[in-house]
C-alpha cells in the first residue's frame, strides 16, 4: 500500500497524513494515486508537499524499517 509505504520509508511521518496525503498530492507513475494503491520495486513517486516537489523511486518495499534502513527503501531523482 502507498499509505504504509510512505510511513515505513519516512518520507511522511505518520499513516494517517500519508493516507490523507495520498488522495491529491502524491502521483505514482505519473497519476494521480490512492492510498491503497499497491506499490512496486521500480515506482517512481512524486510527492508534492504546499508548492515543493519530492521525485523518488521505489528500491524496496517492506512491511517494517529500521531508520537506517529506511533511506535504502527508495532514492531521490
């Protein structure tokens, strides 16, 4: 799931702000994504947080991260 994917990778903090971010202003791919949405090795995220825009590709996906693992789970483009 994008939602869980967000949080276990740290790039939003928490589930409920990556599940309500997740409607309007995270695109997978190119479109528009829910947080449902199953992720996969090889996505590549758009993140736009007010009038800045995070671009990353998904490396990994994992149920649980440690922090340090976290940064490996996906790279900044």
């Amino acid at each position: 799931r994008l939602d869980k994917f967000l949080k276990v990778s740290r790039l939003i903090k928490r589930r409920t702000v990556a599940n309500e971010a997740a409607m309007p202003v995270v695109l997978v791919n190119g479109k528009t994504a829910k947080a449902s949405l199953n992720v996969k090795n090889g996505d590549v995220l758009e993140i736009q947080f007010g009038n800045k825009t995070v671009k990353a590709e998904i490396l990994d996906v994992k149920d649980t991260a440690k922090k340090d693992e976290a940064k490996e789970l996906f790279r900044y483009l």
